[in-house]
C-alpha cells in the first residue's frame, strides 16, 4: 500500500483529484482539519525523542523566558 497527501488551494481542481481517484477505484478521504493537526503533532513528537530526560525545572524556566 502506499499513501499520498495532496493539498490544494483550488476547490476545483480539488474535487477533480477525488473523481479520478474514484474513476481509478484508488481510496480517497478528506481530512479535517484536527486529523491534519493531529498527524503534525505526531510527526513532531516522533522528530523530538530523543530517549533522553529532560531537567524539568530548566526546561520551565526557559518556557517562562
């Protein structure tokens, strides 16, 4: 299986890609915009471990900076 995203600022040519892929029987789903977000933030998150801790008490002093 492999996935791709597509972004468009034309709802045209947008709603042109999600017929193809119908006429092509390739799956398609719209996202809205928390499931967007929600990939963002797990692809931050796993970009960030290090496996490493972090001293809390420096890390909130550099937060309230």
């Amino acid at each position: 299986m492999q996935t791709a995203i597509l972004n468009s600022d034309s709802k045209k040519d947008f709603n042109l890609l999600l017929e193809l892929a119908k006429k092509l029987n390739i799956k398609a789903k719209v996202l809205t915009e928390t499931e967007i977000e929600e990939i963002g933030l797990t692809n931050v998150i796993k970009q960030g471990r290090t496996g490493e801790f972090v001293n809390t008490k420096k890390f909130l002093e550099k937060l309230r900076k």
